[in-house]
C-alpha cells in the first residue's frame, strides 16, 4: 500500500460494503477525477472500485457483503480486523475526507471514528433510517460533514435533525443505458419471440441465492406447466459465482437462460421479473417492467428486523410509491406456490399490468434526471474548497482541490 505523504494531492478514503455501492462508488471516482485529476483514492470496497482506481486495504465486496443480524455474528472477527486495519491506517495517513457509501452497521462507526481523528465525513446514499433504526438520524448528525441523499423524501427527516444534506437524485439513472432493442436482445441471445420473458433476479450476494433461487426456480416450474408459452431467465449479478447458479440449476427440469453481459438490455426486454427485495427492485422499475418481491432471511434476523422495521412496505419500489405498487412476498409468504400464483394471476391481468407501468413511470419521474454522480463530485469539492478557505490560508495560495 502507497503512504499518503503528498499533501499536494487531495486524498479520499472511500468506503462501500455491497455490489450496488461499490457500482456507484465507482461512478463517483470517476466524477471527481474528471474534476479534479490529482485525486488520489483508498479504501474498502470491490474491483468496481479497484477498477475505478482506488487502492483497496481489503475487498469486502466479496467477503463481508451481509444481509441481516444473525450473518453478522458468523463474520465478527472478519469484521472487526477490517474495521481495525481502517482506523490505523485512518490515524497514520490522514486523507483530506472519507466518503461512506451506504452499508451503515460498518460505516456509521467508522464515521465516528473519522470525526475523531477531525477528517471530513461524507456519507453517500443514507442507510434506511426512514425504515427502521431512526435513531441512527442521532448519529449521522454528530458524525457526518455532509449528507448526499438519493431519495427527495430523506431530505426533510434528515434536516429536521440538524444534518446538511442535499439530495442528488438517483445514481442508477446514470448506469442504465439500452444499446439494443428487444430485437436484438432476442436474437443475440436466442429467446424465442413467441414466448414472454420471465426474470429471475435472486440477488447479489450468496447468501440471498441460496435462499431466493431455489423456491424461484420451483415456482418457475409451476409457471410454465400452466403457461407453456413462457421463457425464463437469470441475469447472473457479476458478484455471483456462475458455479453457484448451475449448482442451483441442476434441480431445475426445464431450460433456463443464464446472462452475464448486457444485462440492463436483457432486463428491459422482460414482460415480467420475480425480484429479491433490493437495489434491483428499484432497477427493475426503472426499466418499465412489473414485479413481484420476495425476501427471505434467516428466522433470527427476520424476527429482529419485524420488531424494528416502522413502514409497511420492504420494498424500495413501494416505499416511494408510498402504497403496494407491486406484491411483495416475504419470509414464510414466500413460498414457490405463492409466487407461481401472484405471477400467473398478473399475467393475465392486462389492466394491472399497464397500473404498476405507469407507476413504475411516475416512481423515475421523482427521481430527477441523469447526472447523479457528477453533482455528488461536485458538492464534495466545493465542501472541501470551503473548508480550505476556512483554515485562513492566504489569498494567493491555492487550495487542494479541483472545482
């Protein structure tokens, strides 16, 4: 690892736990290099960040990405050498400021741990404290500079509690980007166009395959002996082993696409998805396609997150819509019978099916426009700028950082 010691240079430490973070951590990077070309990055987070240019102290995308409490007291002792090597290398190197993607059971107490240490603290895409764990809003205002949300409804929750916080809109609108049209799908991949798409998205982590894929795949087999003209397929998350996908699959008695490039594509040309609750949901509307959510976890963490959990809905597409846009079936509903039914049932139901589209519509509509991830580069240089001028530094001496 390079020693931080060229203070001519601006220097972030940037933090993203999960394939969704570490996709627009990624963005991000690239946004202040375009503005400020010196930067120089550190962290913890995948090889889209590696990719991106930042130097990793560890990828924890591909050993600490968890979902619920009980999954993590089976990585503690991985957790707590992570978060330890952090706050070393925190106090020996000093970056100019530490950006925090999401990922809030590590994150929030590394921003402790920064402020400490009088280190700049940006957090990027709130943990869902309008959700559940509110008191978490405490912490956030004691601990972080500045707050960039996605969502404008976490605006007024986190000014109300003293946080600086601006609302840059969604980075997804800055990935999805269609190159081919339903034809060319098609035809590249083979699908037959007499049959409807079915998707099945499981998620992005192994623990969420192991648990999703199984009863999709069963629930698929229902599908089809009931409406042979259907067609099914798992646009494989890049963080996910395709081993793990074919150990899966060989339980499975039909015939299954598995994709692993152009995926958005793929996913724009789908009549219909079967969706782990997550960033995909959010994904998957975007994209115009109706859904249905399942979640499952393990029945510790479940029982811990429904005495926690303060709005109706687990789904991100629901909750902005702020009703039940789409179904979401959840740990014991989640049953391969269930989801066969409620896919069946809006299948053939032209009138909902065209309801949760324009939804879907009105849900990117709130979201603002492209562009995301260049206001974020933007409000975390100027910041610094201010912060500059703040120290007192003379007139004629420049600051660190790229406008």
């Amino acid at each position: 690892m390079k020693s931080l010691q060229n203070k001519n240079k601006p220097k972030f430490f940037i933090i993203a736990g999960e394939n969704s973070g570490d996709l627009h951590g990624s963005n991000l990077v690239r946004a202040i290099q375009e503005r400020c070309p010196d930067a120089e990055f550190y962290g913890l987070g995948g090889e889209q960040l590696k990719q991106a240019g930042v130097n990793l102290l560890f990828n924890i995308v591909d050993t600490l990405a968890i979902v619920g409490f009980a999954e993590v007291f089976t990585k503690y002792f991985a957790i707590k050498k992570v978060f330890n090597a952090t706050k070393e290398f925190l106090a020996k190197e000093r970056p100019d400021a530490i950006i925090l993607i999401d990922y809030p059971g590590f994150n929030l107490r590394m921003a402790r741990e920064a402020k400490n240490l009088g280190i700049t603290v940006f957090y990027y895409i709130c943990p869902q404290v309008w959700a559940w764990r509110r008191g978490r809003i405490k912490t956030i205002a004691a601990n972080v500079d500045k707050m960039l949300v996605v969502f404008p409804f976490e605006v007024p929750l986190l000014k109300d509690a003293g946080v600086d916080v601006t609302c840059v809109g969604h980075p997804l609108l800055d990935v999805i980007n269609l190159t081919m049209t339903k034809e060319e799908v098609f035809e590249y991949f083979g699908f037959d166009p007499n049959k409807k798409l079915i998707g099945l998205l499981p998620g992005s982590r192994t623990s969420e395959i192991n648990r999703h894929l199984p009863v999709m795949l069963e629930a698929a087999e229902l599908i089809a002996q009931r409406m042979p003209d259907v067609q099914f397929v798992i646009p494989r998350a890049s963080t996910i082993k395709r081993e793990l996908i074919d150990f899966h699959l060989k339980n499975f008695s039909g015939h299954i696409f598995v994709v692993d490039q152009y995926r958005y594509n793929v996913r724009s040309t789908m009549d219909f998805a079967i969706v782990a609750s997550g960033t995909a949901t959010l994904e998957t509307a975007f994209l115009g396609c109706p859904m249905i959510i399942v979640y499952k976890v393990s029945f510790l963490s479940y029982l811990i997150a429904k005495s926690q959990v303060s709005i109706p809905y687990i789904g991100l597409v629901n909750i902005i819509a702020g009703n039940m846009l789409v179904p979401e079936l959840i740990q014991n509903e989640a049953t391969a019978h269930n989801i066969a039914e409620k896919t069946l049932q809006m299948l053939n139901d032209p009138e909902t099916l065209s309801a949760i589209r324009y939804g879907m519509q009105k849900i990117k509509e709130k979201m603002g426009g492209p562009g995301a991830s260049a206001r974020a580069a933007k409000i975390i240089l100027d910041f610094l700028n201010i912060k500059q001028q703040e120290k007192n530094l003379p007139q004629n001496q420049p600051t660190n950082f790229g406008a």
